[in-house]
C-alpha cells in the first residue's frame, strides 16, 4: 500500500514520474555516473600500469580517489536528485530522527552480520566453489584482495584517517542515501517491503564489483534496508554502515600489527571453531529484527521529528 500518493502536478521542482520510476531512473543514473566516472578518477590516480597490466597505486592516492568518486558520484548526485523526487527531499532519504533503541538494535545487528558473513566466506571457498570454477573465482577475488590490500595502512595515523574517512564516513553516508534511501524508498512504493529491500540490496551488492563477496553484500544491504524501513529514518543505516566498514579497517590494521596472517587458506577445522560464534550471531541477528519488528514506526508519514 502506498503510505504517501504523489501528485501528478506537485510541487515546482518536483518531477511528475511515479516514485518506483523515479527510483529506476535514479539507480540507473547514479550507478552509471558512478561505474564511469568513479572508473576515470581512479585511473587518474594510478602511479604506474606494468607491462603486464599490474597496476600500482599508493594507498594514499586509493582514499583520496575513493573519497572524490563517492562524493562526486555518488553523494551530490543523490542530494541533487532528492530535492527533485515525487515524495520530498526529507521523505525520500527518510531524514527522521530515529529512536534509540532502533540504533542500539541495528548496532547489534551489524555485529552479527559481520561474523555470519566471515562465516559464509569461509563455508563458500570450503564447500560451494566448483574445482572447474577454481581459477575463475580466484580471479574475482583479485578486487577484494586489492582493496583489502589498501586498508593496511601500519602505523602511517595520517593515512589511517584518511582511510577512516573515505571508507567509514563518505562511503556510508553516500550509499545510504543511494540505495536506502533514493532507491528502497521509491521501491516501497509500488512493491513489498521485502521485494523492494531485495532489490535495492541487490544493486547495492553488485555496484561493489565484488562478486565472491555478492551474497554477505546483498545480506549487508537487506539488513540496512530493514533498519530504514522500521526505524522509517536513514541514520539507524548510516551508523550501521559507519560501524561495518570501520569496523573492517581497524580489524584489518590490528591483526596486521599482531602479525595475524589474513590470507590463511581456509581449513574445515576453522569452519568448526567459528560454527558456535556464527549461530550464536544468527540468533542475536533474528532477535534484533523481531524487535524492531514490533516496535518499528509504522507508516512512512508518521510524526516523528525531522532533522
């Protein structure tokens, strides 16, 4: 049911279409303007391209390019097109101030979602990886060992800020705004909650061009588009996504400092150690989202207060 009806003939500045094709044409043009653009920042930024197609990149110049492609491409582009959205500005990035508990809960969340996802990782490149399919997979793991790659930053605290601040603050807020809030909440609109978190979820997984890592993204993004559709606010999301990724950074340096090896093959003893912690995770991950189930705010246009 849609909560809040647009007008054919609303407000100046707004557009006329529905708000599910607005929210098509914004996907389509955000993840364009951001797959294109993003692409020639970052090759700006490339130290050298080895004869074999090696390319080397300080990780000083990683963040700072990540940080321009996000805000350009991502973060204005998104403000730009909210204030012209059939539902509002306000209404289409859910800018509401959220309850407490809705925080703590998504925070709670974002834990367990951290853990199950290692889990899945560690279960995929055990169990679900094809001998035939071997050498393809470790090819699509090249990206997410470049980026993994780029977050050990040792004991530079300048470049750790900086890292901090591309991947835990722009990156977050930008793609909250995108896929929570511009793309889920238009979705809402004509589908289910579940179909348009799927969806929006799904974007939000491919656009990371990380695909042995698809499916803990895609559960990432669900997850922070049930916070925003219970909490009705984007900022339970944003502080989630703020934790996960700096979260990620801060446990990638510490082990690295600890001389923790982080590319230690999988073994099938290891899956068993972290079985407990991963149903342990799930139980807590259920739990969250019952609650927040019960207590969530109903209906997109409820008074809460705007920020």
């Amino acid at each position: 049911m849609n909560i809040n009806q647009h007008q054919n003939n609303g407000p100046e500045g707004r557009s006329n279409l529905s708000p599910f094709a607005f929210g098509w044409l914004a996907a389509a043009i955000i993840i364009t303007l951001f797959t294109l653009g993003g692409s020639i920042v970052m090759g700006l930024a490339v130290d050298s391209v080895s004869s074999t197609g090696n390319i080397d990149i300080s990780s000083r110049n990683f963040f700072l390019s990540a940080a321009a492609g996000q805000i350009l491409f991502f973060l204005i582009p998104s403000l730009w097109l909210a204030q012209r959205h059939p539902l509002g500005l306000k209404e289409a990035l859910r800018l509401r101030r959220p309850k407490f508990s809705h925080v703590t809960l998504t925070l709670l969340g974002i834990a367990a979602c951290y853990v199950l996802g290692q889990a899945w990782m560690t279960a995929q490149e055990l169990y679900m990886i094809p001998d035939w399919f071997g050498s393809t997979y470790e090819t699509l793991s090249q990206n997410s060992d470049m980026i993994a790659e780029q977050l050990l930053v040792g004991k530079d605290t300048a470049l750790l800020l900086l890292a901090l601040f591309t991947v835990a603050l722009v990156a977050p807020v930008g793609e909250e705004f995108v896929f929570r809030g511009i793309i889920q909440r238009s979705f809402e609109d004509r589908l289910k909650p579940f179909a348009a978190m799927l969806l929006a979820g799904g974007l939000f997984g491919f656009v990371h061009l990380q695909l042995n890592n698809l499916i803990p993204l895609i559960g990432l993004g669900m997850y922070l588009g049930f916070v925003s559709w219970a909490s009705g606010s984007i900022w339970p999301a944003i502080i989630g996504h703020i934790l996960f990724n700096g979260s990620q950074i801060l446990l990638v340096n510490l082990a690295s400092e600890s001389s923790i090896n982080l590319e230690t093959t999988p073994t099938p003893e290891f899956f068993l150690e972290i079985i407990p912690s991963a149903f342990i995770s799930l139980f807590l991950l259920v739990g969250a989202i019952i609650v927040m189930m019960k207590t969530r705010n109903k209906g997109e246009g409820m008074r809460a207060e705007e920020c």
